[in-house]
C-alpha cells in the first residue's frame, strides 16, 4: 500500500476517486472479487448478521499440558 501511496504522490493519482474499489483493490494488491467478498463480510458484521470474519481454512491445534 505504501508504495502505491507513494507513486500516486510522485506521479499523481493514476486511478480516479471516482472507482474507489479499483483503487482499493490495487493499493492492497487483492482482487476486486476478494475485496467485494470481504465488504460484504463486512456489511453482515455491522449489521449484526454475523459476529466476525471467519477464518474458514484455519486449524487451531490445542496444546494439552
């Protein structure tokens, strides 16, 4: 994200306001797909329809001691 910041501040903005999820998407280096899915993921939290991003592919391995 820095480094787009940076060359849009050196050679000024290269994707209008106008498309912020083009320019969101390329600034974060994900897909428009991702970034889609994650508002509305993000739509369902605020709204209260779910409680928090899921991490589907995420084991969790409990320590026994």
């Amino acid at each position: 994200m820095y480094k787009f910041l940076r060359n849009e501040f050196k050679v000024g903005t290269t994707i209008p306001l106008l498309k912020v999820q083009k320019k969101v998407a390329e600034a974060t280096r994900v897909s428009r797909r991702t970034l889609c899915r994650l508002m509305k993921i993000g739509e369902n939290v605020e709204t209260a329809v779910a409680m928090a991003f899921s991490t589907p592919r995420k084991f969790t391995t409990k320590v026994l001691h």
